[in-house]
C-alpha cells in the first residue's frame, strides 16, 4: 500500500460560525479518498480537495444499498486537537464491513490517514466546550451495473464537518414514545452495522412519534414486540433499583462506543451493571414499584440524552420527575470532561493528532 498522498486545493473556505450552524451542514476543505478494485485491493489512497462525487446513474448502491459508515469526533484542548476512542469506531467500520461483505480496510492505514487529514484540517476544530469537528468515514459500492450481487468494485470517503454543541439550549430531558407496530430491525438482518438501511428503516417511525408530540422512538424487538432494542439511533440504558440495565448485544443492536464507555466507567464507579433482555413490560413494572430511576440514550452525537418521559400504550411515565437523573448528568458531565480535557483520561479514550 502507497503512502497516503496530498492534493492540495487552490481555494481555502471562509470557516462558519459554529454556533450557528446545523448538524453536517459545512464541510471542511479536504476530505480522504481510497478506492477498492476486485483483484488489486485497496489502493490510491489520498487527501484530496472536498468536492462532490461522481457516479453512474446504475451505481449499485443507490439501488441495493451497499454501504456502511462511522460517526467520530475531534475536540480541541487548549493547543492540542484529539479525537474520541478513533480505533473503536474504525474497527466497528470494520465489523459493519463483515457483515455487508465489503472488503476490510486496513486500520492502521486508514487511521494514519485519518490523523493525517485532521492535521491538515485542524484549524476547523472548535474551540469551546461541547463544539467538535464530527468525522464521517464511509464505503459505498461502485459498480455500475443493476445485476443484483456483492460489489466488485468500492469507494472509501471520510468527510469532517465542524458542529455545535448538541445541546445548544442546555442539557434537557426528551419525551421518548416507544414503538411497538414499526420495525426497525431484526436477528439475522442488518441491525448491528452501521448501514444507511437500519437509518431509513426509522425514519417513518419518527415522523409518527413527532406528530404524537414525542422526540423520538424507542424500538422494540421485530419478532415479540416486547424486548427493547435502541432508541432513535441510540442505545438506551436504565437506571433500576441501583443497577444500570441496557439490552444485550444480540445481533440486532449496534454496539456503542459511548455505550461501551458508559458501562466501563459504571463499573469503576461501583455501579452494577447487567446487559441482558429487557422487556418493556419489567420496565413498566419498575415504574409501578418506583425502582425506575433514570433512562437515558448514549450515542456519538449527544453522548447521553437522558429521557424525562416514557410513553407506552397511550400512558405517559413520567422519569425522575421530567429532570435528568444524578447518573445521567454525572456521566455526561465525565464524558464531555474527557473530551474537552478538564477531566484526566486515565482510560486513553482520547488521542492526540495535531498541535494547534
């Protein structure tokens, strides 16, 4: 494999003002290119000026969707500029890959031009606390036919653009109605990669949560209706008598880089912690007894997104008083720590790519 190359752009962009922009709305001025050819590989792999993407009209990704990404972010601290657990997300990209029998890329590679890219780039990186630079990796097929097989032929992006704070108007609870006749996904199926699939499987459901005066869907499993699965494009963790429960990895459910990072985390803090099934009837009857102390999602782009109310079957239950729960906050306040480097990452969640 070459050595990453650099193409350099004649016109640098007039940077935003973060905090006033939307979510992947503005792009940085370089992204990273690598291209798959069956029987070469994995070659030409470079930085190149961002711009759009060619494509054929049959490409076979607009019409059978082979295609995976990743969602990470870079944060500035002080003078340095790191990103968030970066070989956790690419590994992942990697499982993703498995499972839609697209080529693996070679991590060391594609994280060194990753390191690369956000060096060049590094003057996009916010500076105030909650603000990142987000890093979207992604592989699509690029063949330009419409027969109906795995691709031969595949395409690597990774895009960087500077968002604000998730939570622009302060840390706040969300009204959560849980789904039970729309499926997101199942055992067997797609569920656990990162596909745009499992993305457009949920979209209905959310517009119908919205209509019903809610922020979002919380999934149950496709066969029994009953287990629960994620929560919008998030895992969902509960805080029952003490313990931390989240659903079990079991093939339908992605698994989480700040999941991962939150149970870590409860468990040095002295928390139980159980992955297993949960139905969303024993959650209901937590709530009854009063052992329902917390819910909250945790995911890339919110970290934690605690949960104020909980609707099920036309009955509103109400989490914690409508307010975010001690752990909720605890863990957010911990988290973002690391990333904007108030708190001492003892665990090297974060790596340092660029000076500033």
């Amino acid at each position: 494999m070459n050595d990453v190359k650099f193409v350099k752009t004649d016109t640098l962009k007039t940077k935003p003002d973060v905090s006033k922009i939307g979510f992947g709305t503005h792009f940085t001025d370089y992204m990273f290119e690598m291209t798959y050819t069956d029987g070469k590989g994995w070659h030409d792999p470079q930085i190149i000026p961002y711009s759009d993407i060619k494509i054929s009209p049959a490409n076979a990704t607009i019409h059978y969707g082979q295609a995976i990404f990743e969602g990470m972010k870079a944060f500035r601290q002080g003078k340095k500029v790191v990103i968030f657990r970066p070989l956790d997300h690419l590994n992942r990209l990697n499982n993703s890959a498995h499972i839609l029998d697209i080529p693996q890329v070679d991590v060391k590679l594609v994280h060194n031009a990753l390191k690369q890219l956000i060096s060049i780039e590094k003057a996009w990186v916010p500076d105030k606390r909650g603000q990142s630079l987000y890093i979207r990796p992604f592989i699509y097929a690029d063949d330009g036919f419409l027969g109906v097989s795995v691709g031969k032929s595949y395409k690597m992006y990774i895009i960087l653009s500077p968002v604000a704070a998730y939570y622009a108007h302060g840390f706040a609870p969300v009204k959560i109605m849980v789904e039970d006749t729309y499926v997101r996904a199942t055992k067997g199926g797609l569920g656990e990669a990162k596909t745009p699939a499992n993305y457009a499987a949920s979209l209905h459901a959310g517009l119908v949560a919205h209509q019903k005066g809610y922020d979002q869907t919380l999934w149950l499993d496709g066969v029994e209706r009953k287990y629960i699965e994620e929560v919008g494009s998030m895992n969902i963790l509960f805080k029952i008598n003490g313990e931390i429960v989240t659903p079990e990895l079991d093939g339908s459910i992605l698994s989480g880089i700040t999941r991962r990072t939150v149970l870590q985390v409860a468990k040095e803090w002295g928390y139980p912690v159980a992955e297993k099934r949960i139905s969303i009837d024993e959650v209901k009857a937590a709530y009854k007894k009063g052992t329902l102390e917390e819910v909250f999602g945790s995911g890339t782009a919110a970290v934690i997104s605690p949960v104020g109310v909980l609707g099920y079957k036309g009955e509103d239950m109400i989490i914690n008083n409508g307010e975010i729960g001690p752990f909720a906050q605890k863990m957010f306040d911990y988290v973002t720590g690391i990333q904007c480097g108030a708190e001492n990452d003892v665990h090297n969640f974060t790596e340092t790519v660029a000076e500033v």
